[in-house]
C-alpha cells in the first residue's frame, strides 16, 4: 500500500495495517562480481540484514560502522563471510559521517582495496537522537551543523561526491551503477522552507525529518543529473518501522524508561518489524533489475513522498549548496 502522508494516527494505522499484512520479500538476484558498499551495519540494525543478504548473494560487501572496536569489527566480518558463497567481503571500515576527515579516509581507502571499482552505494547510516523529545536545544557537531543535518544528510552528500567517479565509471562499463539513499516516511516532517532558512529552535524528530527529506531530494537531484549520461539510478525508500538499535538504543533514558523497555521488548516482533523485514526494501532498490530510478520507495514498491520532495528547483538548489560546502572543505 503506497505511504499517505497524513498526522501520527494516520501513520500508526498505515504501520498497523502493514504488519498485519503481507510482508514483502526482495527477489533474489545474482549479485556475483558486484560491488557494494552499505554504509551503518552494526549488527542488530537494517543494514547490517542487508550487507549479510548481499554477501549471500554474491556481491563484494564492504561495510562501516563509525564507534565499533576492532573485535566487533571482525565478528561482523566473520559473520557476513559465512553469509557468503566466499569470502567475498572486502572489509569493515569505520566512517563517521559527521566527521569530514574521516569520510575522506573511508573513501581513499575504499578506492585502494576495490581497485576503483563501485556498482552500488547504500546510504544506509542514520541518526535519531532523542527519541522522547527532550531536547531543548538544537545539538550540533564538532564543525558547527544540527547533529541529525550533519551525519544523515550532509555526511551523506559528502560520501557520494567522493565515490561518484567510481559509480561514474561503473555506470559507464555494466550499464547499472546505483545510489541507494534509505530516508523515512518521517521526512514528511520536513520542508523546503526549512532546507535553506533552518529555525534556531527544532527539535530532533523535526530535525531527523528535515534530514531524510534532504535524502529524498539527493536521491532525485543524482538521478537527474546521472542517469541518463552516466546509467547512474538513484532511489530513496522508507524500510518500515523496525526494532533495531535505533528504536531501542536510546541515548540518556531515565531509568523507569530503561526498566520498561526491558519488559516491552520482547513484545517488539508483535508491534514492529525485524530488521530483516526492514532490510527487503533496500535490497529490492539495490538489486531489482527493473528498478526505476528517480523515486521513494516502500515495501519493495514505488510510493509518494510529500510534495516538497517533487520540488526540483528545491533538489537543484539543495544540491548546488551542499557541493559548495563539499568544495568548502578543498574537496571535488
Ligand atoms: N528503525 C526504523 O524504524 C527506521 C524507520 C525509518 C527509517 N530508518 C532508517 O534506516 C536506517 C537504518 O536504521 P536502523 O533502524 O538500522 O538504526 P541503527 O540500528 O541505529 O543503525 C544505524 C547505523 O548507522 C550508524 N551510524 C550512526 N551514527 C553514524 C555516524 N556518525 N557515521 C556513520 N554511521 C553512523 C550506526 O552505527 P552505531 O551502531 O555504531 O551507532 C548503525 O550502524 C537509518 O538511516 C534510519 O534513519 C529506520
């Protein structure tokens, strides 16, 4: 059922609705020889589901997580191997988004180890931070940025303007390179007006909002711009509310909160879908050989975004401010 944008009870049903309904399944397609990179697989979340069922299909997986040792590193690893046919994930790297330089250590060391070569980019990585809204001011990063603006948009622009030139070349030689921006039905919390005039005061589910509507335009902007010339698709998705570290990692919870996630969480299967659920949408938009590019995505079908997110002046002005601030940082 195509996502209507609509209040929180409107929402609540749509997600109930979609529960109690037939999950969909990405189809399986033969990945062998591709290359991806899935950027937030620490396990327990989507894209940790979508990296294994990758590496099980056959594509080079590579992965990131931004704060894990290297002892999880290496379990992740191990695990996504034995998800394989082979040992055919290159490895895992840490990337913060928020953090330009490492960024452009993630990219430079990805363009080494995979010899330049890049079929698929899942935007995967996100934040929400206080879940329970208790924020009274905006929290930024180190270099100045709302904290979700920072990692889930502008961390994102960041990365996709450093591997373009492989997903370029990919395009060029398969006919089928791709950037997969996963979002949230949540960006109908965002607007355009906000994109370039951001209020002082916003709180994180507006902020979180504001971001994956930025996704949307990205996906859209790339797709414009790349599609065509360079067989570069572009697509953005909402995966379904999932229980995942996101939905139970909460930051600074008091502790009756703490005492009753515990006791609810096992409940989590009845009243939201498991990251393996999750992951079906992004999959489907990473490998379905009839993807159309250019659109949001739900339950491994197209779907409406808001109206803003159709805005294409919005999306070219978003795009051209974002690369000035890419060029900004000496980069291009
Ligand atoms: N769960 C849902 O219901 C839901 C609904 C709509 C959309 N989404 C979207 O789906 C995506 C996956 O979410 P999830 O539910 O799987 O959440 P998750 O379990 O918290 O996974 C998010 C991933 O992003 C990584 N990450 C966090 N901060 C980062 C940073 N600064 N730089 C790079 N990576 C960073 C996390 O690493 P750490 O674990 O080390 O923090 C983790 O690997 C997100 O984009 C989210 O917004 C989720």
């Amino acid at each position: 059922m195509p996502y209507r944008p609509g209040s929180a009870v409107s929402k609540a049903f749509h997600h109930l609705v979609e529960l109690c309904s037939r999950k969909p399944m990405a189809e399986r397609v033969d990945m062998s020889g591709r290359k991806v990179i899935v950027t937030g697989a620490t396990p327990g979340s989507i894209g940790y589901q979508v990296a294994r069922t990758l590496a099980a299909w056959g594509a080079d997986v590579a992965v990131t997580c931004p704060r894990n040792g290297k002892a999880a590193r290496e379990t992740l690893l191990r695990e996504l191997r034995d998800a394989g046919h082979r040992s055919n994930c290159i490895e895992a790297l840490r990337l913060d988004l928020a953090d330009a330089r490492s960024v452009t250590d993630f990219a430079a060391w990805y363009r080494e180890v995979s010899d330049g070569r890049l079929d698929v980019l899942i935007n995967n990585a996100g934040i929400l931070r206080d879940v329970l809204w208790r924020w009274r001011e905006q929290r930024l990063s180190a270099d100045g940025f709302e904290i979700h603006w920072r990692t889930n948009y502008l961390g994102t622009f960041h990365l996709t303007r450093l591997l373009l030139p492989m997903l370029l070349e990919s395009g060029r030689r398969s006919g089928d390179a791709r950037v997969i921006n996963v979002s949230s039905h949540q960006h109908d919390k965002g607007s355009n007006d906000r994109l370039f005039a951001p209020p002082d005061r916003l709180d994180s589910w507006t902020a979180y909002g504001q971001s994956k509507l930025a996704l949307i335009h990205h996906a859209f902007e790339l797709h414009r711009r790349y599609a065509a010339d360079g067989n570069l698709r572009s697509a953005a998705l909402h995966p379904g509310s999932a229980y995942s570290n996101m939905t139970f990692g909460w930051q600074d919870e008091p502790r009756w909160l703490r005492r009753t996630k515990r006791l609810v969480t096992p409940l989590a299967p009845l009243i939201l879908l498991t990251p393996e659920q999750a992951a079906q949408t992004t999959i489907h938009c990473a490998t379905d050989l009839h993807l159309e590019g250019g659109h949001y995505h739900e339950r491994c079908a197209k779907a409406e975004p808001i109206r803003d997110a159709r805005d294409e002046a919005a999306s070219r002005r978003l795009w051209e401010e974002s690369d000035r601030w890419f060029r900004s940082l000496g980069q291009r």
